[in-house]
C-alpha cells in the first residue's frame, strides 16, 4: 500500500485495500462515472439529514484535477491510485456513510488527498481545496 493511504484509518483502509484489487478501467469510463456523480451531488442535499455538500465538492475538484493531471499514459501504479481515489469517492456507503452524516464526505476527502500526495501531484492542493 502507498504511503499516503496506509496512514489512513484502519476501516478506510479495509474499503481502500477491497478497491484496490479491482480490475483497471479506462480513465474515460472513471471520468464518466465521476462526472454523472459530481452532477448528482447537490441533488442529495435535500434528501439527507446531514449532508457536507462543501466537503463533497472539494474532493470531487480535486478528484477532477487528478484526472487531469495525469500524464496521456499512465503507468499502472498511477492508474490505479486515481480509480481508488475516485471509486471510494462515488462509493455511498464507505467508512462514513455520505449522505447521513455531518463528516459523510471527510473520509472521502482523506482518500483523495492521500492519493495525490502518493502520486506526488501536492501542486493539486495549493488552492486550499483539501481543508475540511
């Protein structure tokens, strides 16, 4: 496991570790399936009790920007941080269910930025985009 996600909490890194032994699939398949959530995102507002719609909109930025950060053809170890960093994003139910409580989207925002601290990419965070 990289550096980054394995500080991550133990139940994190359950969900991180299942992810992470998926099969890749096509950065263009990963930017759809993060784009048709991105989209859905303040539609959920309304139908949760607890919803940290600012926490969600920053790490799906940032989850943007890694996508485009990466160079036209990745290597596997790339690839692969990005799909994790972007499927436990999308993932509803992780370590802190998303839509039903007040830090729903921190652990998700913790995944993201692991991952880009991983891939060396810190420049994506310069903009204060990962403060909770």
């Amino acid at each position: 496991m990289s550096p980054g996600l394995s500080k991550l909490s133990p139940e994190i890194r359950r969900i991180v570790d299942q992810l992470g032994g998926e099969a890749l699939v096509p950065l263009h398949v990963l930017a759809g399936e993060l784009a048709g959530y991105t989209n859905e995102l303040d539609k959920h507002v309304g139908n949760a009790e607890f919803y940290d719609l600012d926490t969600a909109l920053r790490a799906a930025t940032l989850c943007h920007k890694l996508l485009a950060a990466l160079p036209e053809k990745p290597d596997e170890e790339q690839h692969r941080l990005v799909q994790l960093a972007i499927n436990y994003f999308v993932l509803a139910e992780d370590a802190n269910d998303d839509n039903h409580s007040l830090i729903g989207f921190d652990d998700d925002l913790q995944v993201v930025v692991a991952a880009i601290e991983d891939l060396g990419f810190n420049h994506l965070l310069q903009d204060g985009s990962a403060t909770a």
